[in-house]
C-alpha cells in the first residue's frame, strides 16, 4: 500500500491568511475526514481549557 500524506500549512500575516495544501495518495473524502477529525480534536481541546490545541505523535522510522 502506497504511504499517504496531507499537509495543510496557514501563513498568517497582519489580516492575511495564505493557505498551501500538499497531498499524497489521498483522496478527496478522505482530506474532508481528516480535516473533520482535526476540528473534533481542537474542539476537545478548547472544551477542556488547554491552550495547545493540537497533540502530536513522533513516530521513528526505522
């Protein structure tokens, strides 16, 4: 199975947002699901109170 990839990068200066995507090997309905993921997990966040919306995980590759 070929490895996949999505990248959403917001550049925001003064009142200007830019946004660049990248994709890799996924399709449209899958994005939609990640970003709806993404937004479940900030909203999550924001209920408990935490001020880092998002949590990562460092995976090693071997």
């Amino acid at each position: 199975m070929a490895d996949k990839s999505f990248a959403i990068r917001f550049k925001i200066e003064q009142e200007n947002i830019q946004t660049e995507m990248h994709t890799q090997n996924v399709s449209p309905q899958e994005a939609i699901g990640l970003l709806e993921m993404a937004k479940s997990q900030i909203l999550d966040n924001v209920a408990k109170g935490r001020k880092e919306v998002f949590s990562s995980v460092i995976k090693n590759e071997q």
